[in-house]
C-alpha cells in the first residue's frame, strides 16, 4: 500500500505543477563563475542499495527512473544530459518534453536503447527492473531516501557520480540553511497543533515511518495519526473527529483529486473540528511533500507555514514593490496557485 | 448440485424451528446493531451514545451534558454507518441466495451476471476520467457504478437469452464472459489513469468508511423494491429446484420468473456495490449459513437471509472499524477472515445431516 499511495502522491499535482514552472529558478542554484575543476574520474559511489559503483568517465547520458530523480538533476544544473526520463517527470517544465521510460513499470528495451551511462532509480525498482538494468552491464544508483537529511546526501551522491560535486554541495549547503532556518522559527512556537494530513478524502494519512509524518513533527506539529502501526494508515472518521484536528492539509487538489477547503468544510459532521470552525485547512502541493528532490524543503516550509502561519505572517509582496529575488518568486508562485 | 439445497430431513422437521429460530436470529441481528452503534474506535460510554440518540429524537428529552463533538459522531458518523452496513449486508445475502436458487449452483454469488465488473468499469471510468466531487453537486461514481451494473446485467440477459427461453447455463456463462470481459476494460482503465489507481483499489474492496445518511437514502428504495419482490416471488424458487419441464407442467412460467428474479436480485446489488464497493463472501457464505439452519425452504430462506445478512455486515463492520483503531481494516477482509472458516465449521458439523 505505501509504495502505491506515494506513486499516486508523486503524480497527483502534476497539472498545479505547471503553473509552478518558474520555481526551478528558485532551486537551480546561481551558475558558479569560476568552474570548479572536475574531480578525476573513475569515482565509486554507495548507493541506496549498498551497491558500490564504479563510474569510468562524467556520465553524458543520464536516464531517471523517477520524477524526484529528474529534478535533483536538473537542480545539478545539467538537465541537458538526461536522454529520457521517468513517467510523470514534469518539473521544472522542460522536464516533461523529455522522451519517457516508465516509472514503476520501465520499459526496459528502450532504457537499454538509450544507451545511457548512468540510470538513477529509486527503492521501487529494486525487485523487477534494476537488477536486470545490471545484469546488461548498465550502471544504476539507486535513491532510498528515508527523510530530509536522507534527501540532501542523495543529491551529494549525484554531484559526485556525475561530476558536479561542487553544484551539488552549494546547493545542499543552501537547502540545509533553508531548513535550520525554518527549524529555528518553529522553536519560537507557542503551540504544538495537531495536524490531520490527507491523502485523500477516504481518510489515508501519513503515520510514522513516512516522509511526511517525519517533516510534520519537524516542523512542530502533532500528527493525530502519530500512533498508527504503519506508514500510510487510514483512519476512522469517528476518530479523526474526536481527535479534533486544529490543522488539515489536503494535497487531493487539482482537477482530479479536487479537494478544496470549501468540500472539506462542506463534508458531513466535519463542521464540529477545529480546523475546519478556524479556517485552519491548507492545500499543499502534493509534489512539494511526495518527492524525495530539492523541492522537498519547499514541502517542508510549506507544512511549517500550515502549523504556525504566525511566524511566517509577512505581508506577500505586491507586483510593485516585489524584489526580483528568487525568494519573492516563490512565494508570489505559491500564493498565486493556492489562494 | 440439487442435493445440496435439498435436506432429506421432512420439510415438517425443519418448519418446526422456524419460528423459534426467526425469533432467536432477529434477537441476535437486532442485539448486534446496538452493540455495533454503543461501540466504536472512539469510546463512548454507552449511556451517553444512547442519551444522543434518545435526545435526537425525542429533544430536550434528556440534558445535553456531552460535546457536541460526540453527538456528531454518534448520529452523523456511526448511525448512517450501522445502517448502511445492514442494508448492504441484507442485499448481498438476499441476492445471495436468489441466485443460488435461480442457477441452482451453490457456488453463485450476487456478482455471478456481472454486477461487480460493471459497477467496476463504471466506478474506475468515474474516478479516472470525471472532475472531482468539487465540481459536481454529487459524486459521480456511485452513479456510473450503478448504470455500469445494470448495463452488464441487460448485457447478459441479451447474451444468455435463446429464443424467449433464458436457460440457466447460458445465462451463467454469458455473466462469465460480460464479466471477464468488462473486468479486463477495467484493467486498462487503471492502468490509463495512472495516478487514480489507488482510488480505484480503495473502491474495489469495498467498505463503509465513507458512509453518510445520504448514501442510506440512496440505497433505501432500491433495497426495498428489489426485496419485496424477491420475498413475494421467491418462494416460486423452490418450483425452480425442478427441471424446467417439471416446472412449467406446475403451471411456472419459468423464463418470466427467471428474468424477473434476476433483475431483481442484480437491481439490489448494483444498489449495494453503488453505495459501498465490491464486498465479497456475504453473499455467498451468509445463505449456506441460514440454509444450513433453517433449511431450504426459499419462502423463509428468503427473509431470514436478508436479516441474517444484515446483521453478519454490521458486526464485520463492527470489527473492521474497532480492531486496529485508530486505523480501519477494509470489511471485505474482515467478512472473508470470519465467513470462510465459520462456514467450513459448519459445513463439516452437518455434513452429514445435510448431504
């Protein structure tokens, strides 16, 4: 069930995701004048997997297995390498002009026909199509990541295995200052709300051992499913009622899913939960949260501005007096697509 | 296969417990609808459930000293949830042993003309390819479940029809077919909608998370309709246990009876797999049960099945919601888990007596 939720979590706010576009700006760090020198190839990476990999010479023909995987490439700054890419790799939007390979289900015969020399696949190909990508001779790494610091030495892992280390590490750098400054507003909280993630409207959530559980208590909340037995647990209306949650975030949202705070409010017997009497009910892009890529600290301020809008209470910059920083445009993004 | 549904015990033995028995199982349903609203993931004393419930009905009746929050899980959650569990219960069963009867096949099942498959299709094409509830006054699927339902069952009657005459094997390999057919279409649906396919899942197996008055009202007509005409003419099944010749020499128009038990039968089920998904061996399991205890005949059959399904739904349901709390277990493993072992008991415990 787990890895199904976040394949459709992955994938479900493809089309909010367009309307995002520019933020690849945002995550893209600035191109460094000086050119770092290469470090000298052959390199050998771990991986995920335990694998240990031997890369000969800078990989120029990349393929991803996974959108998060696109977008930690493209974050590299070399986008230009990727042949092909994962099914429902949209973001940043060039990404989704790229030939597509599959996602959970790869087309093996055409990732061979790609002729890459380096393929990043995730924990989900582990049983069916990385080992046969090995047994060809092809060089997989695999990304597993288990929570945000998780996130940040995968990016590493890339730099080095494709040349970038020095990209890589300033922009690992920026995220993890991103993330302690986040961490350190949340500290000032007064309060410690209880939050109810949605996965969608027949009540799956996130307990713990999920990405999101993990970056809910991070940002200082307090899951109203932090005692479920599993990852991705649905739960009984009666409860989440009687549980009272101050904060709901939906990510059902877009045409398809199509949640909004108005049907979540409108939902019989919800109008006696707090969140819902105090307006308290948050869309959040679902792919900010469900991928494991750069945009995950995004997810993640996302979730912390949900549970204590009053340390991030600023006023949104108006078209006149907005600065041109990257900042400003994400943030203009942001309230553009969910207010 | 006719063996089976007929006892070699005299149909006197068996009547003479019929009326205890009635009274012992309509105790026994009615005495698990109360457990299953006095309990549920959120523990609430029993008086008070009670107390919300008398005051819903009869206000002022009692003081309102408990949370409103309580009084809103009690009469908008667990009370539609009760309620919509037996009415599927009582439908599946019902359906249950209507087809048992009609194809003479104690292997038939309420899905066996198709009903799943088509209230699948229906249901995967309303969640893939429709906008979402936010953009509708109602939800789509359990409409297109619905017509995907009735679709497949006018399919099979077509497809089962032979000159006028509806034979049972036709018909029984025509709802194999359509059904076969309209679940590989459903396969490829899910596969063309991608990041639905969990939603899809969730519909397949079924269960009453969502369950609000409006799906009882739903429901409601449909289920009464289609079962008072089931235990107005389903006596006429036992006509059926014959061969067709024997049967139409009794005066039985078998084909227009057939037809008639049929729709019936597919109309309450398409109405339950609507409102709640595909829930499994209830509709199976739950007449053995009440055949094995009350006998064969269809004239009591009939109404005993559908309390008896009533009340095996609603306390599977019980156990799906409390189990695990605060996480849900889907019903249909809970009726698989219970009902398949139950009914092996017993079928070895009276075996003997019955075959």
């Amino acid at each position: 069930m787990g890895s199904r939720l976040t394949r459709r979590q992955l994938i479900r706010g493809a089309i909010t995701l367009a309307a995002l576009g520019p933020l690849a700006a945002a995550c893209a760090p600035a191109p460094q004048p000086p050119s770092p020198p290469a470090p000298a190839f052959p390199v050998t990476v771990t991986d995920d997997d335990g694998q240990t990999v031997t890369i000969e010479r800078e990989p120029q023909r990349l393929i991803t297995l996974a959108p998060s995987n696109t977008e930690i490439v493209y974050a590299l700054g070399i986008g230009d390498r990727l042949v092909a890419v994962s099914d429902y790799s949209d973001y940043p939007p060039e990404a989704a002009a790229k030939p597509k390979v599959g996602y959970i289900r790869v087309d093996i015969e055409r990732v061979i026909a790609y002729n890459p020399d380096l393929i990043l696949a995730t924990g989900a190909h582990r049983q069916q199509v990385t080992p046969q990508l090995r047994q060809r001779g092809l060089k997989v790494i695999t990304l597993d990541p288990k929570n945000i610091d998780h996130v940040f030495d995968n990016i590493l892992l890339v730099g080095r295995a494709t040349g970038q280390t020095a990209t890589a590490e300033k922009l690992v750098a920026d995220l993890k200052a991103r993330v302690r400054q986040i961490e350190t507003k949340v500290r000032q909280a007064k309060t410690r709300p209880r939050v109810f993630f949605e996965l969608d409207k027949s009540l799956f959530t996130v307990g713990p051992g999920s990405f999101i559980h993990d970056m809910i208590v991070r940002a200082g909340g307090e899951n109203i499913a932090g005692d479920a037995d599993r990852p991705y647990p649905q739960l009984s209306l009666e409860v989440l009622l009687q549980r009272d949650p101050e904060v709901i975030i939906i990510t059902d949202i877009g045409p398809y899913g199509g949640e909004t705070p108005e049907s979540v409010r409108a939902r019989p017997g919800w109008q006696t939960i707090s969140a819902v009497k105090n307006n308290r009910i948050v869309p959040i892009n679902p792919d900010l949260v469900n991928r494991p890529g750069p945009r995950i600290v995004d997810g993640f301020e996302a979730i912390a501005r949900a549970l204590h809008p009053e340390l991030f209470s600023f006023r949104l910059p108006t078209p006149i007096d907005r600065p041109a920083g990257t900042y400003a445009r994400l943030t203009q993004q942001l309230s553009e697509v969910f207010n | 296969m006719t063996a089976g549904v007929h006892g070699r015990q005299p149909l006197t033995a068996r009547r003479r417990r019929v009326i205890p028995g009635t009274l012992i199982l309509a105790g026994l349903v009615l005495t698990v609808g109360l457990l299953a609203v006095s309990f549920g993931p959120v523990r609430i004393p029993v008086p008070t459930v009670w107390a919300i419930i008398l005051n819903r009905f009869v206000p002022g009746l009692i003081e309102a000293d408990w949370p409103p929050t309580l009084a809103t899980i009690v009469l908008d959650v667990r009370l539609p949830r009760v309620i919509l569990a037996g009415l599927v219960g009582s439908a599946l069963a019902a359906a249950g042993a209507t087809y048992q009867g009609l194809f003479r096949n104690p292997l038939a099942d309420p899905y066996i003309l198709g009903v799943a498959s088509g209230a699948a299709l229906g249901a995967s094409v309303a969640i893939v390819a429709l906008p979402s509830t936010a953009l509708l006054p109602v939800s789509p699927v359990p409409a297109l479940a619905f017509t995907g339902a009735v679709l497949a069952v006018a399919a099979v009657y077509l497809l089962g029809r032979v000159d006028h005459r509806l034979p049972t094997t036709t018909l029984i390999l025509a709802g194999v077919a359509v059904g076969s057919f309209l679940s590989a279409l459903n396969t490829y649906v899910m596969i063309l909608g991608g990041n639905r396919i969990v939603q899809i899942i969730a519909w397949l197996l079924g269960g009453f998370t969502g369950a609000n008055w409006f799906q009882v009202t739903l429901m409601l007509p449909y289920l009464l309709a289609g079962l008072l005409v089931l235990i107005a003419f389903g006596y006429r099944l036992n006509v059926l246990q014959l061969e067709d010749e024997e049967a139409r020499q009794l005066g039985v128009d078998v084909d227009r009876l057939r037809l008639l038990l049929a729709v019936s039968g597919a109309l309450i089920t398409a109405a339950a797999v609507a409102v709640s998904g595909i829930i499994g061996f209830v509709g199976l399991v739950v007449p053995h049960l009440v055949r094995l205890v009350f006998g064969p005949n269809y004239r009591t059959l009939l109404p005993l099945t559908a309390l008896a399904g009533a009340g095996f739904m609603v306390l599977a349901d019980l156990a799906a919601r409390t189990l695990l709390s605060p996480v849900e277990v889907p019903v249909g493993v809970v009726t698989a888990f219970v009902g398949g072992p139950f009914f092996l008991f017993l079928l070895q415990r009276r075996k003997r007596e019955v075959f």
